[in-house]
C-alpha cells in the first residue's frame, strides 16, 4: 500500500518480497554502525523480520516503517516511518538509507512528507533517537525542525543516545 508520493519518491508498506531489500539495508555499513546488528542474514530471516517487526505495526496501530522507493526506476533506496517503540514515551521518527543514495536529499524529502503524514494521522508530537556520532542523522533531525533534548540511555541499550523532540502545530 502507498502511504503517499513525493516529486521522486514512493514510500509504502514493506512487504515479504522486499526481503531481500531488508538484507542488504540491515547489514549495511550505516545501519550497523549507527543502528546495530539485527542478525537478518537470509531471506527467511528478512520475512520473519518484515512479518514480526513491520507487518505488525500496521496491524496493530496503523502505522510504522515504511519502504523508500525511486519513483524514476522503482529502486528500493531505504525505509523512513513511525514506530510505537518499547521504552521511549512517545512516536518516534526512524530512517535509514543505502549508502549509494545517501548525500542526495532523499532522506529530508520523504521524511518532510512523513512529517505531513503523520499530522495527518493527528501525530502531533514527535521524537527521534540517534548516536551522538551519527551528524548526518542529528543534521537532519535538526533540518527538519526537531531540537535535541538530552543525552541518554535507553532501558536495555547500553549505547549513549541522543533524544529529539518536535511539536508539530495542528
């Protein structure tokens, strides 16, 4: 299902044949570095992961990652979304591109548009986590309109997070 177009993107639901998509996104260079190692290194492994950590968002409250499609040459590019995650109060923005497509605007394009989307859902307040060495992702964050809150720990992560926040008007 498309949730909505932008002038050179698509952004749908992920479905099981994009698995092999979710393979080469989740054991990226990026995605380990600033995400962590998910363990998807088959295409049973993808669709267990689309089945259980995706798929069930949509059933469960309608929304959640959503895949990141090149209107120009239906290319898989990388998942922008909303996601109702354990241990943070709140709807939190998440992202994540290929590192071929990184650098050209497709990551402030959809998720300008997903901001839309989600006030649209009456989403009107938002949050965002990141590594305090991830400055692409804090940079952005920042581009589109979030402030920086504190420094912590999630519950469970040992990793030291970044937490942003954004007040969107209704």
């Amino acid at each position: 299902m498309i949730v909505f177009e932008t002038e050179r993107l698509i952004v749908r639901w992920v479905t099981k044949g994009d698995a092999q998509f979710i393979i080469d996104l989740l054991n990226s260079d990026g995605w380990l570095q600033n995400i962590g190692d998910r363990n998807v290194k088959t295409i049973a492994d993808a669709e267990r992961y689309i089945k259980i950590k995706m798929i069930s968002d949509y059933e469960r409250v309608g929304f959640g990652m959503y895949v990141i499609e090149l209107k120009s040459n239906n290319e898989l590019i990388g998942m922008s979304g909303l996601v109702d995650r354990p241990g943070l109060e709140g709807i939190d923005l998440g992202f994540a591109l290929l590192p071929e497509y990184e650098g050209m605007g497709y990551a402030f394009e959809a998720n300008e548009s997903l901001l839309i989307h989600a006030r649209e859902m009456k989403i009107n307040h938002l949050k965002a986590i990141t590594l305090p060495a991830n400055m692409p992702s804090r940079k952005l964050l920042e581009k589109l309109g979030f402030f920086m809150v504190k420094e912590f720990y999630m519950k469970g992560d040992p990793e030291l997070l970044c937490l942003y926040d954004l007040m969107m008007e209704e």
